[in-house]
C-alpha cells in the first residue's frame, strides 16, 4: 500500500516512550498533521532535520500543525532522542515498521540494514487527505521545509 498526495491518510497510534501510545489517528481528519519519517535517531542527517524544525519552531507554532517524527528505533532511544535534542513534537517509534510500511517509507536495504525508514514527510489537512508529499530513497537528502510549512499553511 502507498499512501500519496490526494489519499486519505492512514490513522495510527505509536508510542513515543515506553507504553505511553500516541493516538495520531485522533488529529487526522481534525488537524493538520505533518509525519516526518526519517532513517535512525542520532545519525548526523536526522538530527541536523529535526534540530532545523526545533530551530524554527516558531514559524511551525503559527501554522498551528501538530508535528510527528517516525522512526524505526525503540522507544526507549526516541525518548532520549527528543529528550537530548529538547524537541517540542513527539519522536514516534515504528519499530514494527507498520505506519513506515503503510506509507511506503521504508528503504528494502541501507547500507545493509533491511527495513530503515526512508526520509519522507506527508502533510494532511483537516479533512484527512494528504495535500503534500515527499519521499527521498537517499538518506542524506534533506526536505524542503519551507516547501513542507507552505503545504501546511496553503491547507488553513
């Protein structure tokens, strides 16, 4: 399944700490979401993008979005991930791949791991439909985030 801009999103609860779930389904259809996956917490790419949407929070705050990071790591290292970095959006842990699996995010093999999210941000609008995507098969990519908030803001 591959979910893309003009699909209904996928509804989903992740937890983002040991046993405390996340029910990102409950904003879809309600808010504008944006699920930011990305290959591994603590590597040098990911956490210069999730510093970069800390950074710039503010502009992110005004958009009134409600901003999920996904990766694959256990929530044990997703906790510390956002902890260490003081990001003000929950880092989710897919560990099961299910969410990555459903929206088509995951790389078959990266660098000889199997199943690594790709980096890939969807944008949803209010009535559950993805209005913006954006999947990279390269792990150093970068996304466009003035690309990703106008997608957001085009959706108010």
């Amino acid at each position: 399944m591959s979910i893309r801009t003009g699909d209904q999103a996928a509804s989903f609860s992740l937890p983002a700490a040991p046993g405390e779930p996340i029910d990102v389904g409950a904003h879809i259809g309600r808010d504008r979401v944006v699920l930011l996956f990305f290959p591994l917490a603590f590597s040098s790419v990911c956490t210069d993008e999730m510093c970069r949407m800390r950074d710039d929070w503010s502009a992110w705050s005004r958009l009134d979005a409600k901003v999920f990071g996904i990766c694959i790591d256990s929530p044990f290292v997703t906790a510390k991930f956002r902890a260490e970095l003081d990001l003000p959006f929950p880092i989710l842990s897919d560990f099961n791949r299910e969410v990555a699996r459903t929206y088509d995010a995951l790389h078959d093999d990266l660098h000889g791991l199997k199943d690594v999210t790709k980096r890939a941000v969807f944008v949803i609008d209010e009535t559950g439909q993805v209005v913006y995507d954006w999947v990279s098969d390269d792990p150093g990519a970068m996304p466009d985030l003035a690309a990703v908030r106008e997608a957001v803001g085009a959706s108010l």
